[in-house]
C-alpha cells in the first residue's frame, strides 16, 4: 500500500470517528443526508430558551479531510447577510487555517454557537417578518409536480472543486435584469458567469454587499457549473423562505441546459399574496436575464423543448 492509499485509509477513518463523536455529542441536531456522499448537516441555535438565532450547517466532507482539504460547508439562514455572513465565514476558515490537519468540525459548530450567543445578548432580533412572508406555504403547487430537491448534493470528486478553487479568484461579473411588478411586489434578476463555488459566494456576498438587494424579502438562487473532466454538473438552489421557488428556479436552468452562470431574482413583498404568480415572475425574471446575457435565445424555443434538457448557446466563461 502506497503512502497515498494510506492517507486516504486514515482520513475515512478519522471522519468515521469524528461523525460519531459528533452524533453522540449533538443527537437529533446532527443529521446524516447521504453517508456514502459524505454529506451532513448540523442544526444550531444559541442557548437561550427560546433560541432566537438558528441556522443550518451542511458539510461535505471531501475523501483527503482532514489531511490536506477543509471540509465544504454552506451556512443557510434566511437572516444571515451581508457583513454577519462575512465575519461568521472568516471566523471559521480562520480556525481551520489554525488547525490545518486536524478534525475540525466541533470547533466550527461551537463558534457558530459562540457566534449566535452573542447575537442573542445584543439588543437585535432577526428579522422573522422576512420568512414569515412567504406565502400560501404547501397550499398553492401540488408539490408531486415539483422536481425532487431536498436533497442537492455533491459527490466527494465534484465537491473537491470547493478547496480547489483559488483565493485570489476575481469576482465574475455581475449584471442586474429589469424588474418585474405585480400588486406592490417587485422581483429582480441578477446574473454571473461562474465555474467554482468560490465565484458563487463571492458574487452573492457582493449583492448583499449593496444594501436594496440585502433588504430583499428574499433573494432565490440557483447555479449550475459543469464540470468537464467529469462530464457532470455542479448545482444547488435557495429558497431563502419562498417555499420551493429555488427548484423551481434550477429546474429552469437545467430545461434551458444553461451552465457555467448563476441567477439571483431578488423579491420584494408588497404585502398583498400573489399565490402561484410568484413563481411565474420568479422564472420570467430569469429568463428574460439568461435570454438577455446569451445564454438562451428566446423564451419560445424553451417551450417546444417540452422539459427536455436542449442544448442552449450558453457563453462560455473564460
């Protein structure tokens, strides 16, 4: 057995520990989405009663962490933006470049909590009016006509793309749609080439950078990435509170067999329910962007596809 194989051996063993230990310490906050993928997530609140501040943590465990990779994390919280997000993300990467080599996921959780904890002692609260506007949640779609995404999940080479990516990455440029306006209701798409993860969250941390988008009562996403050498995509979606209106939103990337680009539609609530018409607005507002950047000609040739995944003449991102 060469030393290679023998890292590998030790760092699947390493994780297997680490998940126990894991599992035994938090219970039924730790969740196991797919095990052979690696994937996890974590709930965690502060330690208040009530437990005011919460997010999601999920993580992929790529095949060399600990050894020589980090583990790919994604924080989801509808309340979590702009500048929180930034000092919460660097805090973490901080304590895995401080423990390069060693399981590292304990830590993280407990200063994501250290991190609530002090949210909750300051005067501030998050701002539930935002997911608490979504609408007609579960009443208004017959969710067996809804792809299946509630599980979006990387295998352990393609998420390998996440540590791969460079630092000194240039963020990919952004362009903004026209906005679409219905019953007081204002939805807006944003658009940028990407081909890592890395891009991904630096161009949605540059549009919660600008401080309209950031008030957004939700800002829907999804992205695919194709990866070459493995001839599959990279993909995942947010909701951010509007129930189901991120799968809604990837599956129109994958009918108009669009990649290597993200769409953001920012929404802003105006107060009066538009039931399904949201999500009429959600995709128009993507697709009018996707048509408008070139990555799909027209809206009437994604319709004689008839679901199936055309080939579109995407641009294609340097």
């Amino acid at each position: 057995m060469d030393s290679s194989e023998e890292s590998s051996d030790a760092d699947l063993q390493s994780q297997i520990e680490e998940i126990e230990a894991l599992s035994s310490i938090y219970g039924e906050e730790w969740c196991v989405i797919d095990e052979a993928s690696r994937v996890f997530c974590i709930r965690i609140s502060d330690d208040t009663q009530k437990a005011t501040w919460t997010v999601c943590l999920q993580i992929i465990l790529p095949p060399d962490y600990p050894s020589s990779a980090p583990p790919i994390y994604q924080i989801n919280a509808a309340w979590l933006r702009g500048p929180d997000r930034r000092t919460l993300s660097n805090s973490l990467e901080e304590l895995y470049v401080e423990n390069t080599g060693e399981n590292i996921l304990y830590l993280w959780v407990e200063k994501i909590r250290e991190f609530l904890a002090e949210k909750s002692q300051s005067a501030e609260r998050p701002e539930t009016g935002k997911t608490m506007t979504t609408e007609e949640e579960g009443h208004d779609y017959d969710e067996d006509d809804l792809p299946d995404y509630s599980v979006l999940k990387l295998t352990n080479q393609s998420a390998q793309h996440f540590s791969d990516a460079a630092d000194d990455e240039e963020l990919p440029l952004i362009k903004h749609g026209e906005t679409i306006t219905d019953r007081r209701s204002t939805f807006q798409p944003h658009l940028a080439p990407v081909v890592t993860p890395k891009q991904v969250q630096r161009v949605l941390n540059n549009l919660y950078e600008n401080k309209k988008i950031a008030s957004a009562t939700h800002n829907i996403y999804a992205y695919r990435i194709f990866l070459e050498d493995k001839s599959s995509f990279l993909q995942d979606c947010e909701d951010d509170g509007e129930t189901a209106a991120g799968g809604r939103l990837l599956h129109l990337l994958q009918i108009l067999d669009v990649r290597n680009v993200l769409v953001v539609v920012s929404r802003w609530y105006g107060g009066i329910l538009l039931g399904p018409d949201r999500f009429k607005h959600i995709n128009n507002c993507a697709r009018n962007i996707l048509i408008q950047e070139g990555y799909s000609d027209t809206s009437e040739e994604s319709s004689k596809a008839g679901g199936k995944n055309k080939r579109s003449k995407g641009k294609k991102t340097k």
